[in-house]
C-alpha cells in the first residue's frame, strides 16, 4: 500500500483546479515521497495520470478517503 506523505484537498475544485494543484505543491514533497490529490471532479481520474506522463512524474494508483472520495497518488521523481 502507497501512503501520500501529504494529500492536497481539492474537493469541490472543478477541472483544472486539481492539476494546478498537483503542479503547485509537488516540491512540497520530497523527491520519492507520494503526493495525494483528493478530488471528487470526475476527470481528476484521467488527468492525474495524463499529468505525470507528461511531467514525468509516477502516478502510483488510487485509493479511497474516509468520506468516499478518490485520492490519487503521484510519486515524486525529480
């Protein structure tokens, strides 16, 4: 199991909120810490992992909050 070292809130943010995020608080982790991205905007599921393959970062799955929401987890590489 992948545990975030931190996990951003971005529930209620409508696309491209999330990703802006992500793209804001990545450096907030250390280099091979994961990063969550709580987010219940439905394309969350498709542009998180679309975002690291253009960043170069390792989308490292999903998992589910306590409230049911999907958080999704990227690992940081550089």
């Amino acid at each position: 199991m992948t545990t975030a070292a931190t996990t951003l809130d971005c529930r209620g943010m409508p696309c491209p909120r999330p990703i802006i995020e992500l793209a804001r608080h990545l450096a907030d982790v250390a280099v091979g810490e994961v990063l969550g991205v709580a987010s219940d905007d439905p394309a969350a599921r498709h542009d998180v992992p679309a975002w690291c393959r253009l960043r170069r970062q390792e989308y490292a799955g999903e998992e589910t909050a306590p409230d049911g929401v999907p958080v999704y987890l990227v690992r940081r590489l550089d």
